[in-house]
C-alpha cells in the first residue's frame, strides 16, 4: 500500500480552498492508503501567535479533522510538535539545503511582508522542516493544494542531493494534486488565494460558517466585467472561481459547469447551495465531537505513538548515513 502523509497548519480557521484542496481528499486517500496526517504546530509558530490561542486551534482544527471524516482507526493522524524527530531531521536537511534555494521559494517573499530583516529565520527554513515531514515516513504521495507545488519540489531536490552524497537513505515523494479545486480563489479578491491568514473575511468561506453567512458571502462575490459565463480564469478570474468550486462540490468540470448557466445571479445560489450541502455534515459532527475534547486529545497521544515508530527508523538511517557517531 502507497504511504502517503500529508499537513496542515493550526493557524486561522479551516476554509473552503483548504477542504477542496487537500482535506477532502484526505479523507478518500485514508481507504486507499496508508496515511498520514499531521498538524504541523511547528509550522505555525514560524509567525507570531498568541501562545493559549495556539494550542487552542491545534485541538480545534484536530477537531475539524475528524469532524471532515479522517477516522484515526484508519490514517494516523497526529501533532507535528509530539514528534521530535521531525525538529531533529529538519536540523539535519538544513545542512544538506542551500541558502539559494530556499531564497527562490516564493511563500517566503510572500510572508515575510515586514521584510527580511524581522522575518524569523524559521520563517526562511520552513519548507525544510515540511521536506523533514515527508521524508520521515517514507512518503510516496503528498497530496496538496497547488501552492505547495514549490515545497514539493524542493523536498525532492533535498532527498536525492542526500542520497546521492550520503547513499540511499530517503524515498523520493511525489506532490498529488486535486484536477478541480486545487486553487480556490478569494470570493473578494478572486486573483488571489482563499487563505486563512489572508484579511479577508468576507472573500473567505469557512467549513463552520453557518448556511445563510456562505449565503451571504456567494451573493457578494466580486465577479467580471460582461455577462457572458465562461471558464477563463485568465480573463475572468470571479466567475471562473465560482465554476471551479460548483465543479468541484458537485464532482463535474468547470467548463461542463457553465454551459448550464446564462446569467452571474443563478450561478452564485447554485453554487452556496452546494457548499451549503458539502459543509453541513462536517459542520454539524464536528459541533457532537466538541463536547468531548478529551477524546480528540487520547486519539492524538495514540496518533503520535503510531508515527513515532516509523519516524524513529527513519531519523535513526538518515543520523547514521551522515555520519554521526551513534550513542550506544
Ligand atoms: P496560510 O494562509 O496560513 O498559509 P493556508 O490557508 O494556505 O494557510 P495551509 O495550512 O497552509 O492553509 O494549507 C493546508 C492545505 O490546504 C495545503 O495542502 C494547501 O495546499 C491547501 N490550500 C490552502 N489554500 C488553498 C486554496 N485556496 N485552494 C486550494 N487548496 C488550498
Ligand atoms: N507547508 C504546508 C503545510 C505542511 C505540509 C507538510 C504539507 C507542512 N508540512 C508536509 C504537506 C506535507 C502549507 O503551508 N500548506
């Protein structure tokens, strides 16, 4: 069975771009696979955050996890931070990445708005902790969003330049990503990305809003000069964006989609009536699972547990192969 591992941050709230883009299909990989998942805590403290409300969204986005149907009897599913080997393995891949190209990675100029200067040099070094999260496990498939398409590549420069220097010590992963949805847009701001640290509260569909606010937010997206309904993310990046998430709610192509529709207005409520209906079961099972938060963190002593055993192998060949000497 393929390994696959995949992660996600507990920074802002879970939205539609991260459930179309990877969450969902985490869920059908889980059946297929040998699955990973972890919540990359780690990742997200490489910007400031507000100690008590980080833990707080690492338990809660768990929650939603679940609540989106990962069955931790199937996949494993875990906190990055309750691994160390992850830290340890990243420390040993910084000393195998180049400055150059880490400087090419095109989330970091991105992030680092207030400038190199203050930005955390974690912030810098973050795609070699993700490249230490796949590699750990041996990963064969890496199912993401487009905008990970980067890292992805990265993490496979990084793991043949180790084989290669220091003999075969890592598989080389592959990054799997959605046909449809694989790049929401932001419902304001459709030429940039649905994103949970993006400001944008109105451009952003979360999975918990409640059906009359994703109602509210379809009826106010911006959309394009003319009326014409055309998939032509180029020209017309609103209405585009809309086809793409109808497409992908309802499993059909975005240039099948608007064939169906004439006029800007019926496409928006067709299209909040079929997030509507997406959302509502994760978004009412995950209201049962948060009455019992003790037992979301029982599954994560016991997902942390099950990913240990085959990071520690791992953590355990790279340290030999690149030389350093071992303690017994
Ligand atoms: P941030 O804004 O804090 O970077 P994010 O919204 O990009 O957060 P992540 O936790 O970084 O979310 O990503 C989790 C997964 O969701 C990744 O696989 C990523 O590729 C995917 N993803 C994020 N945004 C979108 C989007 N707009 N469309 C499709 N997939 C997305
Ligand atoms: N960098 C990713 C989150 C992430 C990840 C990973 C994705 C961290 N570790 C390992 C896939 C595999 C992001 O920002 N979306």
């Amino acid at each position: 069975m393929a390994r696959v591992l995949s992660g996600i941050q507990p920074t802002g709230d879970i939205h539609l771009g991260n459930y179309l883009g990877a969450v969902r299909n985490w869920v059908e990989d889980q059946h297929l696979q040998d699955s990973y998942f972890c919540v990359v805590d780690l990742h997200a403290i490489t910007i400031p955050r507000d100690p008590a409300e980080l833990r707080a969204k690492t338990l809660e986005l768990t929650l939603l996890l679940v609540a989106a149907g990962l069955d931790p009897d199937v996949c494993t599913l875990f906190v990055q931070g309750h691994v160390h080997e992850h830290s340890e393995l990243s420390w040993i891949l910084e000393c195998v990445a180049s400055m150059g190209e880490l400087e090419r990675m095109t989330q970091f100029k991105e992030k680092a708005k207030d400038g190199r200067e203050s930005a955390r040099v974690a912030l810098f070094t973050y795609p070699v902790l993700q490249a230490a999260d796949i590699l750990l496990y041996d990963a064969e498939r890496v199912p993401v969003g487009e905008d990970q398409r980067q890292h992805l590549e990265l993490c496979r420069d990084i793991a043949l330049r180790f084989n290669h220097r220091y003999g075969d010590t890592f598989l080389v992963p592959e990054a799997i990503l959605p046909k449809v949805g694989a790049r929401i847009m932001d419902l304001q701001k459709p030429t940039a990305k649905m994103s949970k640290s993006a400001d944008s509260p109105q451009g952003t569909v979360l999975v918990l809003d409640e059906p009359a606010v994703i109602e509210r937010k379809f009826k106010r997206a911006v959309t394009d000069t003319g009326t014409e309904v055309a998939f032509d993310p180029g020209k017309k990046p609103g209405v585009s964006n809309l086809l793409a998430i109808l497409a992908a709610a309802t499993g059909r192509q975005p240039a099948e989609v608007a064939e169906g529709y004439s006029q800007y207005g019926q496409l928006k409520a067709d299209t909040a009536d079929a997030v509507v209906e997406l959302l509502r079961p994760v978004r009412e099972r995950y209201t049962e699972l948060a009455s019992d938060p003790e037992a979301v963190r029982a599954t994560l002593r016991q997902g942390a547990e099950k990913a240990q055993a085959v990071a520690g192998p791992t953590l355990a060949r790279a340290r030999a192969a690149i030389g350093l000497l071992s303690r017994d």
